[in-house]
C-alpha cells in the first residue's frame, strides 16, 4: 500500500505542484508530476494530455489546464469509479472537454477505495486552502 512519497518538507504551504524527475539518466518531458495534499504529502501524478489519456482502472485523477507558459491550474479533483476502464475514460475525457482541460493527471498507486478517497480528500481541501489564502 504506497500512497504518497513523504519527504521533509510536509508543510501544506510547499509548492502545489511540482515536476517529478524520477530517473537520474533521463529526463521525461513532464510525464510525472507530484501534487501536494492539505497534508502536506506529495501524491505522484503520471501526465497525459486528455486525448492521449489510455483507458484506466479505478484511480484518482486531476483534469488540469496547462497554460502556454507551462503552469497548471487544477480544474477537478477525482477518480474513477467503473470496472469498465473505456467508461472511466469515457468519464474523464467528457467532463474534461467540458471544464476546459487539456491534460489529465493520474494517481494509481491507492489501491482500495478508502485509499482515493482520502487520497481525493486531501488534494481537494489543500486547493481549496490555496484559494482561500489568495483571495485573503
């Protein structure tokens, strides 16, 4: 059961979202991406633009705009729920087109439903903390 990478900074306050680099002799043009919990845990995130997307099994899941300058905004928090993984995709190509994504981030490494739940959870209620703290 690996759900999260701890690392020392657990300050939820960290950077939201960071680019993985997940092996010393290459480096994957933004295939991995770690997003923070409210936590502070950092969830490692495979990246795939919404038409290249494959079809998944149950797994959580992020549909992100990416900007011409190569940030991210998180538009929906989620995860599959269908044995049918072409539904899931289905699913997430649908609400994605809908919210104006254009890359998903997937999280397959919580393994039972309670595990994307709070998986879910946390990366939720740490975006709303962010949105929260700028319009302070």
């Amino acid at each position: 059961m690996l759900m999260h990478q701890d690392v020392t900074d657990t300050t939820p306050w960290g950077p939201a979202d960071e680019p993985a680099l997940v092996c010393a002799e290459a480096c994957f043009d933004q295939a991995f991406h770690y997003w923070r919990g409210a936590s502070g845990r950092r969830y490692l995130h495979s990246v795939y633009t919404l038409i290249g997307c494959p079809a998944l099994p149950r797994a959580n899941y992020i549909l992100v705009r990416r900007h011409d300058d190569g940030s991210r905004t998180p538009l929906a928090f989620g995860q599959t729920k269908d044995d049918a993984i072409s539904l899931n995709l289905a699913h997430l190509r649908h609400q994605g087109a809908k919210l104006g994504a254009n890359e998903v981030h997937i999280h397959l490494l919580a393994e039972t439903p309670e595990e994307r739940a709070h998986v879910e959870g946390d990366l939720t209620e740490a975006h709303f903390q962010r949105i929260a703290a700028n319009a302070a």
